[in-house]
C-alpha cells in the first residue's frame, strides 16, 4: 500500500484516538480532554517528523 | 613592454574582456521569485527540503496555537496569542525566504532557458527523398538519419552533420560569437551544425543527427531550468549531515519538557518550536540549492554547458589537469619566424623549397611559411595547376607538393623528412640536428624542409605562449592541482615550453592513445583528471575523464562523450572551470560552517531565556531585556540572515588560490568565528529595538 498523505493522515488520526483516552487517564483529568487529543496528535507529528527525517537520512538522494 | 597578464582572482578576467554571452532578460526575475516563493509553501515542495520542512511544520503549530492559545493547555501570562502571532509570523517569513533564494537561483537559469527557447521554432524543413525530390515537412517531423537541404537564410531546423556543402553559418544564436563559422563536410571540427542556428550563405545538404525534442539546444533548456537537476554527491552528504543534525535536535527539544518540569521552569510549545527552528541549520538549509543553481548558472553564464551538477562539482575536486599545447598553453597559430639553411644550401633555396612544399597548405603555419619565403624574395616557379598537393596526416607527418617536373617538395618533422630522404636514396646531414636542437632550445618547432632526396634546411616555427598562463599554473599548483602538457611537438621543444609556461609534467610527440593512457594512469592513483578534446579521436579520453570539456566546434562524437560543451571552443577555459567548481565548494563549506557557528549565540539567547526561573540568568552574557524577547530577537536574526546571505550564495565566495589546508583555515577564521560573534552582536541589537517597541 501506498502511504498517501490522506491515507497517512487518517492513520494519525486513528492512532491518536488510541492515544488520547490513555494520555488522557494518566494525567488524571488534571487537562482537559480536547488538550488531551491535541497533546496526542503532537507527540504523532514528533514523531512523524522523526520517522520522515529517518527516511531523509537512509535515502537522502529522493529529496 | 610587459605584457598584459589575466587578472589571478576572477575566473577569465573581467567579464567586458571575454566573449560575447547570450543576456537573458531577468527583469522580472523578483517578482517572479516573490511568486514563486509562496508556490513552493506547498508541503509537496516543502517535503524535499527536510530543514525547511521542520520550520514549515512548526510554523503551522504556532500559527494553531495563534488561533487558540490554550491549544496544548494553560498558558501563563498575557498577550500569548499576540506573541505566538509574531513568533508564526517570523517563522513564516523564514521559510519564505529560503523559498525566495531558491527560487532567485532557478529563475535565473530559466530566464536563460527563455532566451535559449525562443531560438527553437517550428519551421518548414527541405526533406530530401530517396528519388531525389525535396518534400516540405515540419522540422518537428524530422527524425535521426532523415537528410534535408538547408539555404542561406534558412533556421538550421535540428542538429546535424554536414555531408555537402559548404556555407557560414551563424552561431551566435547559443555561443553569442557574431562572426559566422565556415561549415564544410569531412572535416573534424566544421563538420556539425546546431538546431536554433542560421545559414547565412550557400546551401548544406544535412545529415539529422537528433530526434526532435533531443537536439543540443533542447538538452541545453533542460539543463539550464533545472529540469534535470538530481543532487550532486557532495550535496547528498550535506542533506544526510543537516538531516541528521535536525533529528537530533528534534529529539532534544521533544525530550526536554519532563526536566524542565522537574526544575520548576515549565516550558511552553511555543518556546520549544522556537528553540528547536533556531537550532536546527536553516542558515544552510534555506541556501543549499540555490547554492547549487547558481553553480550550474555561473558556468552557463560562462558560455559553459555542464551536463549535470556532478560535472561541476568534480571541477572543484579535480587533481590533474591535462592540456593540449596548442591553442590552451600556447597562441594557436604557429607562424614561421626563420629559415635555417643546412648541407651547404644558401637561404634563398631553402626560402624556394619551403615555399614550393607550402603552397598546397591552407594552414596558418603554412601560410606564415609562404608569407615568409616570399618576403626572401622567392616565387613560385611552376604551374600551380599542374602540381599536386600532399595533404599532412598524423601517420606521415609532413606534407608537401608533387611539382610538375616530378620533383617532390617536403616538409614536416625532422625525423619524417629524415626518413623521406633515406627512402629516396639520400643522407642527413649533420647540421641537421645542431639546427634541429637550436630550433627546439628556443620553444619553437622545428620543420625539415627537403627536395627529393635533398634536405635544404629547417623552418623555425616559432610558438607564442599566452600572456598570464604561467601565473595561473602557479596558482593551480598552490591548490594542489598538477597540469599534464601534451604535444605532438619534440622533447627538447616541449621542455622548454613546459618550463616556460610552468606545467609540472609533459608529455612530447603525444597521440590521442597516449590522453587516455595519461588520464587512466591518474585515475589509477585515485586523481580526478579534467581535459579538453574536439576531434571523434578524443571521445575516449573525454569519456574517461572526470571531467571532459569538449568544444562546441567539435564533433559530435566528442560532445556527446564529453560532460561539458563550450561554447566559445576556448580550451584555456577548463582552468577557469576549476576554479569555480572550487569557488561551489568552498561556498558551500564557508556557508555550513557559519550556519554551524550561529547556534552557539542561539543557544545562548533562548536557553537562559526558557529556563529564567531555573536561577542560570548568568547564562545571559548578551544581557537580553527578557525571555520573550530573547526568543524573538534569536528568530528573527534567523530569519533574516537568510536573505542577507542569498548574494554571497548566488555569487560565491570570493575565489582565493590557496590550499586545502589554508583554505579550512581562512574558513574557519572567517566563517566560523564570524558566525560566532555576528549573532551575539546582531540578536543584541535586534533585542534592544524589540524592547523598545513591544511590551514583551
């Protein structure tokens, strides 16, 4: 399968709604939930930008 | 009188003072950048520059938390949205201007491109058929192999060699040359025509040698738009450097929250984004490819076709250069400067023989040979009609006339014409090789000159070398670069030659076997070699090399196995291609290591400014007014040091003969310890005018 930006997108948003319920008990309700989801979403972009910059790295000649 | 010598520090000497080069029209060429620099805000594009593309990205969560503050939770203090607002702006404006000076770069290579396209029309080609008969078809019907018949004042249609005819052509439609080229079949370097040029004269009968879309001037378009620009090695290991360096900051500043927590100083996303983008190499991120165009555009401007990137780059690196004697080290034409008489001869005979064996040759050394004799008061005493001409060929090396009376007239290389006359039941004299060793002492080329079995005497040729080339051998061997003379000449002249003009090896009575034979020894001891070439016989050696600048009156064999075409036909140009190849490198090197050297101010702006609460307020040597500020002013020197430095990539660094060794050094001085101090200096200022102005 080809990852396509919407495909990757969703994939994202998928993981993040995994993410977030998690995040979301272990900080005790001390944020609220919509900061919960942001968080998450922030930490799949990190993350991404590693993974992209990973890629960069082992075939720097395709950028 | 001294002689005029060529400036040492610009590659060809002031541009006035060089050919002709095509001007592209570059009016428009910064607002067609300004557009351009918003198109490629397109993450698509953004994606191919991995620095710009963290900036892009970070810019986008600071322009989130713009709209809502409280995005990634609570925020402390008052006017965040304002602040995030400038941070997202300034940020912006940094991506935009790495956007811009690529775009400069590329625009100007396609301004070239348009000047180059609109030589290229579609227009009415003469097909000739098999049966003879001529057809009118379009040139962009025509395929390799058709013929066509092309008339003065005829748009040569396609690329192609001439198989009949003779006619001038004018060129300067892509070398910029107004005089017109003598184009004849047969011969080695007048034999090819370019699509896009005009016959001004007579008529040609063309051989196509290009497909459509494939001809030279199309491969030029591409190659000048950028259309076929694949990252160079050196650029590839930078990517992998600056790539590296940002995962690496990626990691700090993502794993930085939890002890900054735990010293009591938590820090916002904001701050973390701007840490990170001032961290991160942008300065050489944003440059990079422009760097890289502009090489490219520098040897176009130059009337220089590089085939890739890769071509230009390796004149940078090159170690060997191996240079014809004619025409690159020395004046192309030989001319005829004494006779010297031997074996009792007296000088009016010898000034008669030479003038009978030379006037069959359309040289200019043979016609300095007849202007010569004949200024001794010789004539021709036969009926030119009725004599025939011995052409010069590399295997015979002389050349001559069949008289009338069955006499023959030689000249040529004193060991041919020593061979000549033992053939016809004759003797040298000894005289011959003390005239022979006077000539050659002197630098100048000697030529026998015999009747029959008869040696009259020797012609001294004399050869001219170029004004200034000593001194550019001086400087190419003070970077490390050897030069290899080839020439067909004998050893004790090319000694001398070579000492005069300071090459460091040569190689006398050379063949086109022995170019290859050089090139593949240098290259066995891990050298780059560089060399020029124009006839089919020097295609191997310009594949071989490293870098093979082929001459655009060359053949078409040569040109294709070279990876760069001038277009002027100057060899001496391949010296001139060194250094800027060297000037892309070192640009580049001197611009890494200033972008480098910056993050230690950075550093030192936005560390003490996010942990204040932390007590290292001594790590604020700059004395910056307050964290907020601090962050502002270490952005915004980051993002204006982009534009500041787009002249200094688009034009090089300034060029200095020096080695690898003194150049680091320099480097390092310069850049690396100005990259150092300019941004303690300018985020100072920068920060006193942001306190003035805002509230932060």
């Amino acid at each position: 399968m080809k990852p396509t930006l919407p495909k990757i997108l969703l994939m994202g948003l998928l993981v993040n709604a995994a993410i977030t319920p998690v995040l979301y008990a272990a900080t005790g309700s001390v944020i609220p939930r919509g900061t919960a989801y942001a968080l998450g979403l922030l930490g799949i972009v990190v993350v991404g930008l590693a993974i992209y910059l990973v890629v960069v790295i082992v075939q720097p000649e395709k950028f | 009188m001294r002689q005029p010598t060529l400036p040492l520090k610009q590659p060809g000497g002031p541009r006035e003072q060089r050919k002709h080069t095509p001007k592209p029209d570059k009016t428009d060429l910064y607002k067609r950048a300004c557009i351009e620099a918003f198109r490629k805000l397109d993450p698509r594009v953004m994606v191919k520059n991995p620095v710009m593309f963290v900036v892009w990205v970070g810019t986008v969560i600071t322009a989130l938390l713009t709209v809502n503050p409280t995005l990634f939770g609570p925020t402390d203090g008052d006017g965040a949205a304002v602040y995030n607002a400038l941070i997202t702006l300034i940020l912006f404006l940094t991506v935009l201007f790495a956007n811009f000076a690529e775009a400069v770069a590329e625009g100007r290579g396609k301004a070239q491109a348009d000047a180059l396209r609109s030589t290229r029309s579609d227009t009415v080609a003469r097909r000739l058929l098999a049966n003879g008969s001529i057809e009118e078809v379009s040139s962009t019907s025509l395929r390799r192999g058709d013929r066509i018949k092309v008339v003065a004042g005829d748009l040569i249609p396609v690329d192609g060699e001439v198989i009949e005819g003779v006619a001038s052509v004018d060129e300067s439609a892509i070398t910029g040359e107004s005089a017109p080229v003598l184009k004849e079949p047969g011969s080695d370097v007048a034999s090819s025509v370019t699509g896009g040029t005009r016959i001004i004269s007579d008529e040609l009968i063309l051989q196509v040698t290009s497909d459509p879309g494939k001809g030279f001037i199309d491969r030029m378009i591409a190659l000048v738009e950028g259309a076929e620009r694949t990252k160079t090695p050196n650029e590839i290991a930078l990517t992998v450097l600056l790539a590296v360096l940002t995962l690496v900051f990626l990691i700090v500043v993502a794993t930085l929250p939890p002890p900054a927590n735990y010293v009591n100083s938590p820090v916002g996303i904001t701050i973390l984004i701007a840490l990170l983008v001032a961290l991160i190499p942008t300065t050489i991120g944003g440059l990079l490819s422009a760097i890289g165009i502009a090489g490219m555009d520098r040897v176009a401007q130059f009337n220089v076709v590089a085939t890739s990137g890769r071509a230009v780059e390796a004149c940078g690196d090159i170690n060997t250069l191996v240079l014809d004697k004619t025409g690159t080290i020395t004046l192309g034409n030989r001319l005829a400067e004494e006779f010297i008489p031997v074996n009792g001869h007296s000088l009016e005979e010898v000034a008669l023989v030479a003038l009978a064996a030379s006037v069959f040759d359309t040289t200019p050394e043979g016609k300095s040979i007849v202007r010569l004799a004949e200024k001794l008061g010789a004539t021709v005493s036969f009926n030119k009609d009725e004599a025939e001409g011995v052409e010069f060929s590399a295997r015979t090396r002389m050349s001559g006339t069949n008289l009338p009376n069955g006499n023959e007239a030689r000249k040529g290389a004193v060991d041919a014409i020593r061979g000549f006359v033992r053939s016809r039941g004759g003797t040298a004299p000894a005289e011959l090789d003390q005239a022979y060793e006077r000539v050659s002492r002197l630098g100048g080329t000697p030529l026998a000159v015999c009747q029959n079995s008869d040696i009259y005497g020797v012609i001294y040729l004399k050869d001219i070398i170029k004004p200034g080339i000593k001194e550019r051998f001086d400087q190419l061997r003070r970077m490390g670069v050897r030069t290899v003379m080839l020439t067909g000449d004998n050893r004790i002249t090319a000694s001398v030659i070579a000492a005069e003009a300071g090459v460091d090896d040569f190689i006398a009575e050379a063949t086109p076997e022995d170019k290859i034979h050089v090139i593949q020894t240098e290259q066995a001891q891990g050298k780059l070699v560089a060399m020029t070439g124009d006839g089919t016989n020097d295609a191997p050696a310009l594949a071989q090399a490293n870098v093979g600048l082929a001459m655009n009156s060359g053949t078409q064999a040569a040109k294709e196995a070279a990876n760069m075409v001038d277009l002027d036909s100057d060899p001496t140009k391949l010296i001139d291609l060194v250094t800027i190849g060297k000037q892309l490198l070192m640009t580049r090197g001197a611009l890494t290591t200033f972008s480098l050297a910056n993050d230690i101010a950075k550093y030192f702006a936005i560390i003490p400014a996010m942990f204040a609460a932390a007590g290292i307020g001594a790590l604020n040597v700059m004395g910056l007014s307050s964290p907020r500020t601090a962050v502002l002013s270490a952005l915004i020197y980051n993002a204006l040091i982009i534009p500041a430095l787009i002249p200094l990539a688009l034009k090089g660094i300034q060029f200095r003969p020096l080695t690898a060794n003194q150049l680091l050094q320099r480097n390092i001085l310069i850049y690396g310890l100005g990259g150092i101090i300019a941004p303690f200096v300018a985020i100072k200022v920068i920060d006193v005018g942001v306190s003035a102005i805002t509230s932060f």
